[in-house]
C-alpha cells in the first residue's frame, strides 16, 4: 500500500529571471505547496485542490507532469493510509476523542491483535525544533498503517495576475506567498529540497 502525493512547482519568468513560488509556513519553513492524494481523488484533482488551498491561485494550468518519486518512512514510523479514529484502547467501541488525517507520519509504539498504537506529534520547528506544539497517542487499525508514499511532482503555470507576496489561511495555518528566484533559493525544508534536487539534479528537468 502506498500513499500518492503532490508537489507543485509553480513557476514563471519576470524581467528575464525564473522564478518559482513557495510558501512560508508559520511553523515548518519555507516549502513549496503540496499535500496528500485524498479518496476517489486523481492526481491531477489533488494537485489543484492543494494549490488553491495552500496559494489562492485558481486560474492556473498544467505545463507538464514531471515524474514521481517513491520513499520508506523510517523504522517505527508509519503513514496514515485514510482518516481514522483514534481509540483509547485497542477496541472499535472505546471512546475516541480525536482523528488522525491521511497522510501524517505517526510512530508505532505497540501492537494488540488488529491494532496498534501510535504517536503523532507536532513540533514548532522554527524558531523552536524540540518544542512539542502538541502530542496524540492512541490506537488506530493496523490494516491503515503504509510504509511507502510516491510523491508525483507538477511543473505548474498560473494565468493569473498576483501580487508579488500575499497571504492565505488553509489548513489552519495561515501561509504567506512570494516567488524567490531559481537561482537563489532560500533555505527550503530538508525534505523539500531533496525533492527539488531530485527533479532538477536526478531528472534533469529545467523549468
């Protein structure tokens, strides 16, 4: 079972330089957008769900599906195959309290039967890396537990005429939009670089 997701690389050219759009997260750095594959969602529909809800953008186009990229979580962790109840205890009847959202990487702490339990947590990353926003340990079906996601990468045009930086609220958080320069990027997430230099580097894809 593997988990499908998306990342955007919304890009364009201004005063002959090549620019691309990222999005500053109020707590997890600079990114590019990007999200999970929900159920009866193709790629390309989770692709444009998640730029409008992470940019505002609606008026925008597909230049060319770029290619994918398959990763492990690390041993112990696992990704949420669907949303799910979280249960107290390793049973369909007691109580749940909260749900986990397809897509997160949670740890697996114990197993019972047909279920095990889990820890998903936050940490506010900048400026604080080791200070937990907040904690959740309960128990979830193991049958919605993956080891794998495929990350589908999107070279993206936007038709529309958009400030040089603006903000929008999704996903409770509230980003803030701007276009940096291909050839002076700012510090982007470790992981979301590595998918950049996969797509440039590896693939060898120019925008």
């Amino acid at each position: 079972m593997a988990i499908g997701k998306v990342t955007a690389f919304i890009a364009r050219e201004k005063d002959n330089t090549k620019e691309i759009l990222v999005l500053q997260h109020p707590y997890a750095g600079i990114q590019f957008p990007s999200g999970t594959i929900e159920a009866n969602e193709t790629v390309e529909e989770a692709l444009m769900r998640e730029i409008y809800e992470e940019t505002g953008l609606n008026d925008i186009e597909i230049k060319q599906y770029i290619g994918s990229l398959e990763s492990k979580t690390r041993e112990n962790e696992y990704l949420i195959s669907e949303k799910s109840n979280v249960y107290s205890r390793p049973d369909l009847t007691s109580f749940n309290w909260v749900n986990f959202r397809k897509g997160i990487t949670v740890t697996s702490q114990r197993s019972h039967v047909n279920f095990t339990q889990v820890t998903y947590i936050e940490y506010d990353k900048f400026p604080h890396p080791k200070y937990i926003t907040y904690q959740i340990t309960g128990w979830v079906p193991t049958r919605i537990l993956a080891k794998t996601s495929i990350q589908h990468f999107f070279h993206v045009w936007s038709n529309e005429a958009v400030q040089e930086e603006w903000e929008v609220f999704g996903d409770n958080h509230k980003f803030k939009l701007f276009w940096v320069s291909l050839s002076k990027l700012p510090v982007i997430v470790g992981y979301q670089l590595k998918w950049y230099n996969y797509v440039v580097k590896d693939i060898g894809y120019t925008f």
